[in-house]
C-alpha cells in the first residue's frame, strides 16, 4: 500500500470520537455545495468548482495528487467541510488546500475548516482538535515537518477558532492583504471611494468603448479572449480544459465575462470572475497592450461590480495587496497591478497565515 492510499485510510478510520466522521468530497459533490448554499458566507475558494479548476491548473506541479477534501459529520449531520490535498513536489511531500495563493515555491496553505452557523463553539473546538490531530498523523507518515494554513475571510473580522488553535499549537503568524468591495453598499457610496482619478476613466463613452458581458455559449467572444490572453502572455499559461471549465463557469451561472470593445466592434480585452452566492473572486484579464493609454480595466472593474450587485453576491475580493516588507518579496509589476487594484476598494482585510511546527508522535 503506498503512503497516500495510507492517508486516505488515516483520514477515513482515524475518528477518535464515536460521533465524528468524514466522507469525500469527491464522491458526495452536491452535499458539499448544499451545504455551502445553506450557511451564511460560502467563500468561493470552497466551491466545488473552484477546487475543480485548481487542480486541472496546478496538476503539472505535482508528481503525484491525492484529494482529501472531505465533509464533516458530527453525530450523522453534515457540520462542516474541510479542503485538503496530498501532493509531491520534488521528492518532498506536501499538505494543502486546492486554492489560489501564490508567492512561494511550494503548493498553496491548507485552507481552514468552516463549519455551518448552527455548529455550537465547543462542537466546533473538539472537532477542530482532533482534525488537527488527523493533519499531524498524516504528516508524520510522510515525514512532513511543517505546514501553512490560511484563515479565510468568511463575512466578519474577528479572531476564529482556527486562529486560536494555530496560536495553542505555537505556530507563527503573518498576514497578507486581501482587497475587498463591499457590495451591499450602495453603487454611489462605492463609486465615492475609488481613486480620484479613476473616476473619470469609468466613463464609457468618453473613450467611444462599449462593455458587455458574455453570454452563455458565445463561442466567438470566448475564443477571442482566449487568443487575446495569450498574446498578452507570450506564451500558453493555462491548459484548454481549464479555459474549458471557466466557460462551463458561465454556463452554470458561477462566472461572468466582462468584456470591451471599440465603436467598430473591435474586441480589446475583457476580465473573468467567478463567484459563489455571497463572493466574487477576480480570476484572469486579457487587454491589448497596444492599448494601455486607454481605461480598459477601469470600465471591466466598473462594469464587474454593477453586474455583481445584481447577483446579490456581498463581497467582490480584487486580490492581494502586497509590500516590499511581504514574506516573498513581490516584483515591481506586482506592486503596481496592487496599487491598480487597490483603487477600486471599500475594505482591505487581514488573512492570516500561520505556520504549523508540527509535533513528533
């Protein structure tokens, strides 16, 4: 038996509580949205269709993948979830979520578990306890001596049991930036807090440009934000499943297309976003280099937000806002698509990361 069919097997028999067990999310895939679809704040990172595409993207990373991701249940009824994977990078094993984090040379932090807004705190430490005790039997069969974890934004700020616990276990914390809108604000009250001077460069028709979004199964427009991306790449960046899986996106109503074009019907660039019921994520933009004196993705963010409030979704996450003092030292390109970013947020919050010296047992 090879050691990850060995983690499998630790994952599924070693409940040390008679009430607690887990079952896959892999082969249970509509109980895991179900119960994502009946808590309070579904963090699109946890989606099934996220999870999905992270792992057709970053499977040439990895010499070998195993998905742990599993439902919790607590005396027969669905508590919780828990992203988590197994892989090889190198001749060094690694314990993680199945997410979008960047930066080091190693697989994304594992993603913390989040549980449904019945779950009582105490139910929520036990459980929590002895899935950490389930993450150091793990690492010891595959002599892993360190991991990172993430606390994901889930609607509120506060210190969460997961935090606590990483602290009780003498991990070391650090914090990235996250930037957010706030859409249950009203479009004014968003448009007042952009950066001045971007203001007027959301102004459609003062550049003769038209935004869209895409509609389902347009081919045409897909395949020219395809070819677009990798001109602006140089280089093929992404497999065409994954390009596949985001179009599905659209499809199945967990992705939009924001998309420019000039008076003459020219295609000049657009954004991909994805989202769950209560969050957006900005995924991937192509635009036309030849084009940067013009505010193309001013109007694609604009565009994005107005058509996002319409979904009802309540947070718009832009992404990460780093600094020279960050962990990795972020390159100057990065510093400046931050700086870009940063001008259409309401919110900049803390996600913590915490470092796990795990124990010897």
């Amino acid at each position: 038996m090879s050691k990850f069919e060995l983690s499998n097997n630790i994952l599924n028999e070693m409940n040390t509580l008679e009430e607690l067990s887990f079952i896959s999310r892999r082969c249970n895939s509509k109980d895991w949205e179900g119960f994502l679809n009946g808590i309070k704040y579904a963090p699109f990172l946890y989606t099934n269709a996220s999870i999905t595409y992270q792992e057709e993207y970053r499977k040439n990373d990895f010499k070998n993948y195993l998905d742990l991701s599993s439902i919790i249940l607590f005396k027969g009824s669905i508590i919780g979830i828990f992203p988590m994977g197994v892989c090889v990078i190198g001749e060094k094993y690694f314990i993680f979520s199945q997410t979008n984090f960047n930066g080091l040379n190693e697989p994304p932090p594992l993603n913390k578990p989040i549980f449904n807004n019945s779950c009582s705190e105490k139910i929520i430490n036990i459980v929590l306890g002895e899935i950490y005790l389930i993450i150091e039997k793990i690492a010891k069969l595959l002599n892993i001596k360190e991991l990172r974890s993430a606390d994901n934004f889930e609607g509120f700020l506060g210190i969460t049991p997961w935090h606590l616990l990483s602290m009780r276990k003498g991990s070391k914390v650090s914090l990235i930036h996250e930037l957010y809108v706030d859409l249950t604000l009203d479009l004014s009250f968003i448009k007042s807090k952009f950066r001045k001077s971007y203001k007027s460069l959301i102004k459609e028709e003062k550049f003769d440009l038209n935004s869209f979004v895409m509609s389902r199964n347009d081919h045409k427009t897909w395949s020219e934000f395809k070819k677009l991306h990798l001109y602006a790449a140089g280089r093929v960046t992404r497999t065409d499943e994954s390009w596949n899986m985001h179009f599905e996106d659209i499809n199945n109503n967990c992705g939009m297309l924001i998309y420019v074009r000039d008076k003459e019907g020219l295609f000049l660039g657009g954004g991909f976003f994805n989202y769950s019921k209560d969050e957006a994520v900005y995924s991937v933009a192509a635009y036309n280099r030849d084009l940067f004196h013009l505010p193309l993705g001013h109007i694609v963010q604009f565009r994005a937000i107005n058509e996002l409030k319409k979904r009802s979704i309540k947070w718009y996450r832009i992404g990460h806002l780093p600094f020279k003092g960050d962990e990795v030292l972020p390159s100057e390109k990065y510093l400046n698509i931050g700086i870009f970013k940063k001008g259409f947020a309401t919110k900049i919050m803390p996600k913590y990361i915490f470092k796990h010296k795990l124990l010897e047992l």
